[in-house]
C-alpha cells in the first residue's frame, strides 16, 4: 500500500512539473538578429482546398487554403491495430466568418475562373469575418482577420502558440495590410458602426519575459474604415481619452 501511495506521489508530482513547464513556455524568445524566423518547411503535408464560400452581398467565392491534418489515434477496430485519422476540414464557416487554422484564401469574382491569393507571405489564419453590418450601411465590403504571421516563439512553425496579430482587406483580399504592431498580442477587437470605426485592444510584453501578464502594457486603437489608408490611431481611455 505505502508503495502504491509513493508511486501516486511522484507520478502527481511529474504531472504537476510538466504543467508548470506548459505554462511557462514563453510566447516571444527574443534575440540580438534583426532578421525575421524562417519556418522550417514540412514535406509530409499536402495542400488542400475548402469548397468555396459565398459571403451575402458580396461578388466574390472565397477558397481557404490549407493542409491535410493527420492525428495520431488510439481507436481501435476490431481485429485492427491502432489508425490515424485525417482531417480534410480546413475551415467552418459561419454566414459572415471563417474559422480555423488556414494558411491562405484565395479570391474568385463570381463572374470568372480566375483565383487570386490573398498574399505570398508564411501565415497561419484563425478568423476571417466579413463586415456585414458595415457593408449595409455604406457599401464598402471589408474583411476582417486574426492571424499569426511570426514565428514568435522560434519554434519552427507558425501556430497559436506564437503573437496573434490583426489583419484588414478589402472583400477581393486588395489592400491587405496589418493593422498591429509587431510583438504586440491582440486581445480582441470590435466594430461600432455608429462611427463606422472598428476598436481593438492589444498587449505589449515591456518587462520581455517572454509571456503576457498583468505587468504587462494594454494598448488601445481604432481605425476609421471608410477611410482610404486605414491609418491606425492610439486612444487612452484610462487617462484623458483623447482620440475616442
């Protein structure tokens, strides 16, 4: 009996060391080299396309572009050994919103055979989501992503474990440009369609610990969006607000 509690101790123990180890995994290492990571490439994946999505009011078919996901399963069958399953999924959609994990889309006008890619850069999409609310009120057609595009953690791969960062582009995917600032966090964002502004939060690691905590710096922004540029500007809402 005592060995049994002894072995339930340890095995507790080795369990809670690798939680610790898990939460102490930094989301940003940083260095002296001023060059971005390069991700290491995995030829074991193949690339794979959604079927296309039709978003209401738009004129464009929207592909997601992504890798065929294989898992490591513990299933067994009868009279079988243990199988992988594959994953051909790479997106949901959602009426006006893509989720996921994808690395491009590319764009097909509804009168035409031709696709052209969002963008040439390593990226790995999260959401992708379609200002309807906006598009209604003033024409303009806007999409809105969450993405990561660094290796922040120098890892090797692009995934959620590095800096999630907040995109813009228009609804054929021109003008696609990063509305973050590099090695900032975003944590959320939203549209007030009373100043046809879209509002977003994001958190800056200023002790470089490598994590996000509370002694970190929460910095607030909005964009105009019928505005031609898209040019970000800072608010405080904690001082004196100027800006908002």
């Amino acid at each position: 009996m005592r060995k049994f509690q002894t072995y339930i101790l340890v095995a507790a123990m080795a369990c809670l060391a690798s939680c610790k180890d898990k939460e102490e995994t930094p989301k940003v290492i940083y260095d002296t080299k001023p060059e971005k990571v390069v991700t290491k490439p995995d030829s074991s994946q193949i690339k794979i396309a959604d079927l296309p999505i039709h978003m209401d009011g738009t004129k464009y078919l929207i592909h997601a572009i992504g890798d065929v996901r294989v898992y490591d399963g513990n299933s067994r069958t009868y009279g079988s050994s243990k199988t992988n399953s594959v994953s051909y999924a790479i997106s949901n959609y959602n009426r006006f919103e893509l989720t996921g994990y994808f690395e491009n889309l590319k764009f097909q006008h509804i009168d035409s055979t031709a696709l052209k890619p969002l963008t040439d850069k390593k990226i790995q999409m999260q959401t992708v989501t379609f200002l309807n609310t906006i598009a209604d009120k003033t024409k303009k057609q806007i999409l809105v992503y969450s993405l990561v595009d660094m290796d922040t953690n120098k890892d090797g791969k692009l995934d959620a474990n590095d800096i999630k960062c907040l995109y813009i582009s228009e609804i054929n995917g021109k003008h696609f440009q990063k509305l973050s600032e590099d090695y900032q966090e975003l944590i959320d964002w939203n549209i007030v369609e009373a100043q046809n502004r879209l509002y977003y939060r994001t958190i800056e690691d200023i002790n470089k610990n490598g994590a996000f905590d509370k002694d970190d710096a929460v910095h607030y922004y909005y964009v105009e969006l019928l505005s031609p540029d898209w040019k970000t500007e800072k608010y405080d809402p904690i001082g004196n607000g100027n800006g908002a």
